[in-house]
C-alpha cells in the first residue's frame, strides 16, 4: 500500500509559514525570559547561541551544501534554536550547543528536504545527540549552587511531594533546563496559541491525560509526573509540531497517547531520567501510518511506503527499549566461590582466608586471627537495585569497596564503580560516611547526587549495624 504525502504543514489557514513560526516563537518567550531570571545572563548567551547557529547552519546548508532556495526568513530555524535551548541545562557550554545545531538542522532538517519534509522534530535530534555525546554536561549542575532534589529526581525516588512542591513547579521555582521549568509561563503560551488556532488541542490533551491515567494505575503522583521535566514543553509546543505530528485529529489523538505511554514507560522502568524527548522522535515515525488511514483523494506529492515505516517504527523502538534497558554492569555471581573469594580479597587484602558464621564473614590472617570483616549490602540506586561488597578492618574502618552489580545511567550514575569515586571510603569510619554536601567527606559523582547518596547511606548504615552486632 502507497500514500502520497506533500510538504508539510497542511494547514488550511490565512497565516503564512513564517507567520505560524513567529507566533509560537512570541508564545515561547515569556518561560524563556523567566529562565534568564532564574538562572542568570548566561542562559540568555546559551539561547541566542543556539538560535544563531540554527540560522547559520541552514543559511550554510542551503546555500553551500544542498544548494537550494535560501529561506531562512521563514523562521523555522529561529523556533528550532529556540526550542533546542529550552531543552538545555543553564550550564552548557556554547560550543557543545553549535554540535547540536549541526545535527538539528544539517542531518535532521535539511538533508531531507528542508521545511515539511524532515521525518523528526529537529530540536529533539539535537538534544538528543547533545545528550549522547555529553550526557554529564547535559544533565546539568545548579547555578546557586543548592542542593535540591531535581522534579525527575523525585519522581526515580519515589519521594513524597507537599503541596508547596507543586506549587513551585508549576511557578518555575526548581532546577531544569532552561525553557521548560514555568509551567504556568508555558501553558499561557499554548493557550495564545489556541486562541490564535495555530495549534491543536487534542494532542497534547491526549498526550497529558495519558499520562496521568498511567501514574493512577501505577501507583505513581500524577501531579509530580506532568509537572516533571519537559514534558509540558513537549506535550504543548514539540509534539505538535506541523511536520512531524498527524494532520488529522484521530491521528493527533493516537499521537499523543503513545507519547503519554512512552513517556510514563521510559520513565519508570528505564535508568533514564526522562522520556519525553524519546517517546516524540519514536512517534514521530508513526506518523505517516497515522495520517496515511485518513487519507482519500487529496492530490499530494512525495511517495511514502507505508510498510516500510511501520517496520522501522518497530525496530527502532526495540532498539531503543533494549538499549536503554540493558543493566549498564551485569555484574559478579557471588554465587560462584571463586568469585567470592576474589572480591574478598580485593576489598580485604590482609586477608587470606573468609569464613561465614551467624550472618557475618570474617576475614582472617594466616594465623587465623581475625583480620577484619566483610560486609554485603544491597540498596535502591537511582534506576534499581545495586550490589556492592565492603570490607572493614578490626577497627571498622572501610579497606575496600567494589560494585558488584548496578544498573546506573551510563556515563552518570555508573560512574559510582570508578576508583576515582571510591578510593574516597578507604579509611574512614562509618560516621564520616556522609556527602560533603551533607556534611561529611565523600565527593558525590557529578551530576549524580542520588545515586553517590544512596551508596553512601547503604555503606554507613551498614558498617554501624555490623559494629553493634560484633561488639
């Protein structure tokens, strides 16, 4: 089966393409001074560099590389710079954001075509390629420097929220990307664009409710879910998206609900901290199926085999689902006694023999005198259960300390087996076990405050429970 699809956007409307491109641009602009205010002149810097190069990169793109017809006039590359921004921590560097202009609008945009012909949302693409290349400068650190727990933070804990916490994220009171943190700023902006019939409002309706629904039957704050993170920047202004988004309205609706199912999946059961982004590119892919079923005898240009996306819509998702799902470290089978014995040793060197008695290994010389003590412990980390092994002297204080099994975000929360992170514990006592930001001696990995808390919790609360059953 074959549908023929044009250029998009198909919008029967008085409101030329520029026009629609400057409207959303004004609606998007109160969050984005809001997040000047909150973060500082140099989020202002990051925006202006993102939206300058988008520019250059097209007006690049067309006039030296695709040789076509030069319209950056129509603003697109200014929304998609703007929206690139939006995504963005207020701590990135200038040069990294010119690599995600290059991929948002040379590989994403224009080597498909251009405007109404690119398959993803251009913003995301650079974000997301922003992400893999520097996923530790992308999930940012705080400006004032307060420790806070992040909104996704929260909803990876499981924390409960007071009322004043919803208040806040609504407001913009929190840390995050740049564009994204007012959600009232920003649902003042869709519904300016409402009101001007410029976008939709089943999509993202759809999209929000889906999540909500979800959070309800999974036990999980509704209000914490659609508050957190991106997602109402994208349910509002990245989703529906004239390019990338359904034509029709049952094709929006669908839409949105498999952002909203995305989104909740990715969120709850990946070690990532956010699914918006993700749940839009995929369902970007479906879109000619969805607008190919309303489909009757409109006269449109550019051949689409049907088939085809439907295979790649499928792939692609599994790749993604078994990518970002797979344990970043399978870990040790302390089940094996060789296995046993290495670690052991490792994290207790003056050891030459283990023995278990009563719930307790005890590490002994060779006059099989007590040595020290071994402790297993298993504790929550920021995307599941992680395994790790301590030993202790007589005294109690920490020689060794691996990571058995962790399931962490690469690049982020795994950096907790590195030597770096925990040569820190080697020789200290159980009270000095504590976060610097909380008082005690342990450096937390960058940008991953809560798993550095959570080992370091497990860690003291372990070897103290150990001490008060020995002695």
């Amino acid at each position: 089966m074959r549908f023929i699809i044009s250029s998009s956007p198909h919008i029967k409307s008085e409101e030329t393409t520029s026009k629609i491109m400057f409207s959303v641009f004004f609606a998007l602009i109160p969050a984005g001074i809001w997040g000047v205010y909150k973060f500082g002149i140099y989020s202002l810097f990051i925006i202006l560099a993102s939206v300058l190069s988008c520019v250059l990169f097209e007006y690049i793109s067309q006039k030296y590389i695709f040789k076509t017809k030069i319209n950056i006039s129509d603003g697109s590359a200014v929304l998609t710079g703007l929206l690139m921004a939006y995504c963005l921590p207020p701590s990135i560097k200038l040069w990294q954001i010119c690599i995600g202009s290059f991929f948002a609008i040379i590989l994403s945009k224009e080597s498909f075509g251009g405007i109404g012909f690119n398959i993803f949302n251009p913003a995301l693409i650079g974000r997301t390629m922003l992400w893999i290349l520097f996923p530790s400068d992308m999930l940012g650190v705080q400006i004032d420097g307060i420790t806070q727990a992040t909104p996704l933070g929260l909803l990876k804990g499981n924390t409960a929220v007071q009322v004043s916490t919803y208040l806040n994220l609504f407001i913009g009171n929190v840390p995050g990307s740049i564009g994204e943190i007012s959600k009232l700023l920003l649902i003042l902006g869709a519904l300016y664009l409402f009101w001007r019939k410029i976008i939709s409002w089943h999509l993202p309706i759809a999209y929000i409710l889906t999540v909500f629904i979800l959070s309800v039957i999974f036990g999980q704050d509704p209000v914490l879910q659609i508050l957190s993170g991106g997602l109402i920047l994208g349910a509002f202004f990245m989703a529906n998206d004239y390019t990338t988004s359904p034509v029709f309205t049952k094709g929006k609706i669908v839409f949105g609900f498999g952002c909203g199912l995305l989104t909740f999946l990715i969120r709850k059961f990946s070690s990532f901290p956010e699914g918006v982004c993700y749940a839009i590119l995929i369902m970007n892919l479906s879109v000619p199926v969805l607008d190919g079923f309303n489909f009757k005898n409109e006269v449109l240009h550019t051949k689409i085999n049907i088939r085809k996306y439907v295979y790649i819509f499928f792939i692609l998702t599994g790749i993604y689902l078994i990518a970002f799902n797979f344990p970043a470290c399978r870990g040790i089978n302390l089940k094996k006694s060789s296995d046993k014995s290495g670690i052991f040793k490792e994290v207790l060197p003056v050891a030459s023999d283990f023995r278990e008695q009563n719930d307790c290994i005890k590490g002994l010389d060779e006059n099989k005198k007590i040595a020290g003590y071994i402790l297993k412990i298993q504790f929550d980390g920021y995307s599941g259960k992680v395994n790790a092994v301590v030993g202790v002297d007589k005294e109690f204080k920490i020689t060794g300390l691996k990571i058995v099994e962790q399931n962490e975000t690469p690049g982020l929360g795994s950096k907790m087996t590195e030597k770096d992170f925990l040569n820190q514990f080697l020789g200290k006592s159980h009270e000095k076990i504590l976060l610097t930001s909380d008082g005690g001696e342990i450096d937390a990995v960058t940008s991953a405050t809560v798993s550095s808390r959570a080992i370091t919790d497990a860690v003291r609360e372990g070897i103290n429970d150990l001490k008060k059953k020995i002695e």
